[in-house]
C-alpha cells in the first residue's frame, strides 16, 4: 500500500485541477492529502476552494522574473512547503515561474500540468497558440518541473481531437476534461514510489497495469478517415 504523502498545490485562478485534486484525494483515489495552497493572487478562485475543504492557503506576489521579490517569494515558498511537511509540489494553473529555491529543495517533486502535447505550444496559451497554428490534435502533458521552463520529464499525456469550429475556448473545456484525469494518476503514481527519472525519459516501474487495447479509441485520427 502506498504511504501516504503531503501535497503542497500552487494555482493562480480558478482552481478546478485544484479541486480534482482535492477531489481525488478525499475520495482515496490519491494516497495524500493537500496540506497547502499557495497563490500569488488575492482574488484567485482557488483559496475558496482551499477554506471550504480546511486546507491552510498563502498569498505569495511574486512580481517579475528574476526581480528581488521573485527570490524573495521563492524562498518564502520554501518556507511554507516545509512548514506544511509537502513531499510533492502540485503546480496546477499556477501562471508564474517556479524559483530556483523550490526546484532545489523538492528536486524531482515538483509536477506541473500543461494544456498542450509538449513540447509543442509551451508557455501560458498552449490552447490558443494549438488552435491558431492549425494543428489537428492537441491535448494534456503532466511533467516534472525543472529549470527549463515547460520541458521538464513527461509522466503522462492525453490526446484529444481539435475539431474545426474550435476556439481557444472550446479546445481548452475538452484538454481540461483530460487534465483532470490524468493528473490524478500521475500524483498517485508518484505516491506509490513508481516514477524514476531517466534523463528526458519517466519510467512507470512497473509498468501501467492498464493496457493500451483497452482504451478507446486507442488511436486518435483528426479528422476522422472516410476510407479504411
């Protein structure tokens, strides 16, 4: 049985991978317990989230990269993280660079959900950009954050099928259906001490007890074919 850990989630908005999360965890689906929220925005939907569900939340500004308030709410991150006993920082939505402080202290804990196939479409609009650049699939990417913003190891993806009347709207409701799903399995994963970090590669050890046959379909074409 898999021990269970502390998470420490940072969100910027809404929170609803937050509350997946949270979900997730309360139903014993995760092996943890959300022990702190911290944003960098007072009005961020996601510190209501946190008091309906008594979890401790901190409001951290963050101002510019690299600025002395940066390193200054980075070590005040750090602060928070061991004060709440976090053994693995969630990032999800959270709309601002993680310091060097954090990513040196939770090394190879720290995860981060991205609403795009990486490496394609880094950055803060992935479903936008996925959309205006034309392509036919896009998706979800859970991957362990490091120094190089948005190319940390990929644990999981999902894919979904740009449809032709998407907006940047539209694209984004379907990769968030997804992200909410794996999400979850990637901090259970975690949980269950099966992620080791090879290089640019996450190896499930062991490997998914899921099997790709079972998952329908289990090969997305967009758009769909006419012939076979």
């Amino acid at each position: 049985m898999a021990r269970r850990i502390n998470l420490g989630v940072f969100a910027s908005g809404g929170g609803t991978n937050f509350q997946s999360i949270i979900d997730n965890c309360e139903a014993g689906v995760i092996d943890a317990h959300v022990t702190v929220l911290i944003t960098n925005r007072e009005d961020a939907g996601a510190l209501e989230r946190a008091e309906r569900h008594g979890i401790a939340s901190e409001v951290v500004p963050v101002g510019t990269d690299l600025s002395e308030e940066f390193h200054k709410a980075d070590r005040r991150h750090v602060e928070i993280l061991r004060e709440h006993a976090v053994d693995l920082v969630c990032l999800a939505g959270y709309m601002r660079r993680i310091g060097p402080q954090v990513l040196g202290a939770f090394s190879d804990a720290v995860l981060n959900i991205h609403p795009a196939i990486l490496p394609s479409f880094r950055g803060a609009h992935g479903q936008r950009d996925a959309v205006e650049y034309g392509v036919r699939i896009s998706g979800a990417t859970v991957h362990f954050a490091n120094e190089e913003f948005d190319r940390g190891p990929i644990v999981i993806q999902a894919a979904v099928p740009v449809h032709p009347d998407d907006d940047e709207d539209t694209l984004a409701a379907r990769i968030l259906e997804q992200e909410h799903r794996i999400y979850p399995q990637a901090i259970q994963w975690f949980a269950e001490g099966r992620l080791q970090i090879d290089g640019r590669r996450v190896v499930l050890d062991p490997p998914s007890r899921g099997s790709f046959e079972a998952q329908q379909p289990a090969v997305i074409i967009s758009p769909p074919l006419e012939i076979e």
